[in-house]
C-alpha cells in the first residue's frame, strides 16, 4: 500500500501503537484523523495538526456520530484502523473478574465489529479502501494472566478473517495488525522486555508499505507466538508463560 497518499482515521489513536502510527502516516504525506475518548491528547494532537474525534467504541450512539463528523470532514476516507483496545489482568478464581471480562469483550471486540460496521457502507460505496484491524501475538500464544484479552483478541483475528472473505470483489481490503509486546503505557506494568515502540512502528510502516500488502502485519518479534502451532512450540511457550501468573496478587504462578 502507498503510504504517502492515503486519508486515515485511527480509532484509538490517542496513545501509544495507534499515536505513533498517527504521526507516521503523516509523516509520510497522509491524511490522518484520530479519534478516542480523552479530551486532553485529542487536544494535543489537534495541536500537531490532525484531525480529532471523540469516541467511545462502548457506545453504539457515539460510533455513528463520530462516524458522520468523520465521513463530513474527510469524504475521501479510505484507511479505518480499529485500534481500541484494553489490557486487563484478571485471576479466575475472583469472580469479580467479570467486570473486567465484559470491559474487555465490549471494547475490544464489540467495540471493533461497531466502528468496522460504521465504515463499511462508506468504504464500499467508494469501492476501494483498507480496513486495518488489530489482534495481539497474545490471540495466537496465550498469556494466562490475560484471559479475555486473548479471548478477545482471537475473536477479532477471526472476525478479521471473515470481513476479509465477505468482502472480497468490493474493493475494500482487511489487514491485521497483530503486535507483539510493544513498550506502551499499557505494557509497562506487564512486560519490561516489551519492544521499543520506534521500533516496533517502522516495521510496521515498512510490512504496510509492501505490495500487496500482506493479510497479516507480522513484526519478527511477533513470529514466535503466531506460528508457535505450527512450529510445535505451542505447549513449551504457554508452560513457560504460565510463571506470569506470578503478577497476580496472591497467585504463586
Ligand atoms: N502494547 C502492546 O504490547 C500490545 C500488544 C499487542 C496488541 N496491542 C494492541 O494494540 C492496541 C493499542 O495498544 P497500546 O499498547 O497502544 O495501548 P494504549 O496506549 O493504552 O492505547 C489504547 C488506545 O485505545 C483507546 N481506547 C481504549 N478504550 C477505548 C474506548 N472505549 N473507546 C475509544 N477508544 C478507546 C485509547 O484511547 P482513549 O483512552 O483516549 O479512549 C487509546 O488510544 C490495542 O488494541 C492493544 O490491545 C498492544
């Protein structure tokens, strides 16, 4: 895919992977919105010249509106990246963990299926355009820690597959983004061996930029956890990150 010339809204593009990627599509001449629900770093990032959208992927009502300020502003929209998500630790011997298990399936998944079903008309109706969804090497290896997490993020690879199929002769493309453990905020307490997010984000941009562009944006990092199946080292991996139950409160691991 040509990176210099596309029009982009990042759903959850206010911190972290979808930030950085904000900034470099811009910087490779594209137009990019972003949209999340904290006032403050949409301000920030209006600062630096994008155009922001509040929006809570919970909220059906708040989809389609930012939906139509959206299509308003930028009619030439062909890139929708779905990158809202929420990473929760939950220990399933606390029932209470349920709270975070419906969080995490409303934002992540559901929240993914809204705003995928606020574009489709449009993307369709232009008859060419991408849609960049985001899963986790953690859909593929799970993390025990993170149960619903994984849970969720599986769900949207084969969601993501499925989009990809019932879409094909429309115009409209369906890659995956499925990073590994990427230093962000939402990692530091989880994983300190994250990978640098700089360099994280030019592998990306750079598998983006391939033509075509491949089904699935597979950093080496992340090759481990997606092939792990295939390559027979499924069982070893997950026994071996079974010892992260360790960082839940009263868990030995
Ligand atoms: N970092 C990693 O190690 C890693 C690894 C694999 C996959 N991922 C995935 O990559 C994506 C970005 O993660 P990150 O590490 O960059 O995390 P992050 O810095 O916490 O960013 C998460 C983004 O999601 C948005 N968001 C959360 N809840 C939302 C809601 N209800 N409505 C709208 N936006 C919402 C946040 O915006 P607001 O708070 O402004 O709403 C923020 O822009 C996530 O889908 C994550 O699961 C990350």
């Amino acid at each position: 895919m040509d990176l210099s010339n596309r029009t982009v809204l990042i759903v959850g593009g206010t911190s972290g992977i979808g930030r950085e990627l904000a900034r470099r599509f811009a910087a490779e001449g594209s137009t990019v919105a972003v949209a999340g629900r904290s006032a403050q770093a949409l301000a920030e990032l209006s600062g630096e010249g994008f155009g922001t959208f509040r929006i809570d992927v919970t909220d059906s009502n708040a989809v389609e509106a930012a939906r139509n300020d959206v299509l308003t502003q930028y009619p030439g929209l062909d890139t929708v990246i779905t990158m809202s998500g929420v990473m929760h630790l939950e220990d399933l011997r606390d029932p209470t963990h349920f709270k975070a298990a419906r969080a995490t399936i409303d934002t992540n998944l559901v929240g993914t299926i809204r705003v995928i079903d606020a574009f489709t008309p449009h993307l369709i109706r232009r008859g060419a355009g991408t849609f960049i969804t985001v899963t986790s090497g953690i859909a593929f290896l799970p993390f025990p820690p993170m149960p619903t997490y994984a849970a969720s993020k599986a769900a949207v690879h084969a969601y993501s597959e499925a989009l990809r199929v019932q879409l094909d002769g429309t115009g409209v493309g369906v890659v995956e983004l499925v990073p590994p453990a990427v230093a962000t905020a939402g990692q530091e307490d989880v994983n300190p061996r994250a990978l640098p997010l700089d360099d994280f984000a030019a592998e990306v941009m750079q598998l983006l930029a391939q033509n075509p562009t491949p089904d699935e944006i597979l950093v080496k990092g992340v090759q481990m956890h997606r092939w792990a199946e295939r390559d027979g080292t499924y069982a070893d991996l997950v026994a071996q990150r079974a010892q992260a139950l360790a960082m839940l409160p009263g868990h030995e691991g």
